[in-house]
C-alpha cells in the first residue's frame, strides 16, 4: 500500500529502512520475548503451571515477562540541554546519555524485589516498550501474540522442558536466544 500509493514520495532506500525497521521491530523483539519467556517459565516450573493451567494469569504473566526481561535494553540517545549529575556522575551539557531501559524495568523504585520473577505481581508501568513518542507502536500486537502464544505453547507441550543449554545471543541490539533446545 505504501508503494503503491506514495511510490513518488518514498526511495528505494527508505524502503529498504522500513522494511528492515519492520522486520526487527515487528519479528525479532517478539520471538525472542517467546523464547526468553518461554526460558523463564521452564526455571519457574510454578509460575509457568500458572500460565498453563489459569487464563486469567496469562494477561499479569505477560506483563512481568516483559519487565523482568526487557528484550531492547537501550533507548535513544539523549543530549543533556545542561550541565547535570547523573547517578553522581557529571554530565556536561552536549553529552549524550542512553537510559538502560531494562535496568529501569529492574529499578527497585519500581517494584519490591525486583530481580525476581512474578507473575502475579500486579502489573507496574514498565519501560519495555519504550516510553512517550518513542513508545513501540506493535505493543498492542506483541502483547497478543504472547497472550495466546504462551498458554497454546504450555497446553499443546505439556511436558515441555529443557532438552540443553540455551545460548545467548551476545552485543546485538535486542536480547535473546539464538537456541533454545526443548523436548516434550
């Protein structure tokens, strides 16, 4: 639709951004959420019973899975309009500061005990979707997706499980699994 009704207005290139935007924004921030969270349930055996069993929990489980594991770690880039301390760190102003989005997710100002993993925690006003003009706007479809992709997953696989080590993917923008090996 974009081509056909703004072909004039928009370069092959910018294109080619949107369609690489789509492509990371829109599939890789929310498979990886599925694997991390999937990850997550498995080391909380009693929590991922929860998800499984409980449909009310899956809306409350979905919400701490992105908190707790926050898949893009770093937001824009900001420029201090003056000079400032940050964390009793001085800032000039000029200086760019990138505010650690899942770090902010795990601030204990946020939520009592905040490494922990609770899915019947009541939801907080977590950063994983970023926040004001810079807020994701597939939010509303990812959360869906998880909603019904979690429980399908935990009730078709009711013996799922670890079948290995997970492996990590290291210095990329969004955090994730590059395998996940289960068996059922």
């Amino acid at each position: 639709m974009l081509i056909r009704e703004h072909s004039d207005e928009v370069t092959d290139d910018e294109l080619i951004g949107i369609g690489n935007l789509l492509l990371v924004a829109g599939h890789e921030t929310t498979s990886n959420m599925l694997s991390l969270g999937t990850l997550a349930l498995l080391e909380h055996p009693d929590q991922l019973a929860r998800v499984r069993d409980d449909p009310v929990a899956v809306d409350g489980a979905v919400e701490e899975l992105l908190r707790w594991l926050t898949v893009v770690h770093g937001g824009f880039p900001r420029a201090a309009m003056q000079d400032t301390t940050l964390g009793g760190h001085p800032v000039a102003a000029g200086d760019l500061v990138i505010a650690s989005l899942a770090a902010a997710n795990r601030d204990p100002a946020l939520v009592d005990d905040a490494d922990t993993l609770d899915i019947t925690r009541p939801p907080v006003a977590h950063l994983a979707f970023g926040h004001g003009i810079h807020h994701c706007l597939g939010a509303p479809l990812a959360r869906i997706e998880m909603r019904v992709a979690f429980p399908a997953l935990l009730q078709r696989f009711p013996g799922l499980r670890l079948a290995g080590e997970p492996e990590f993917r290291h210095h990329t923008l969004i955090y994730g699994l590059h395998r996940l090996p289960l068996a059922w």
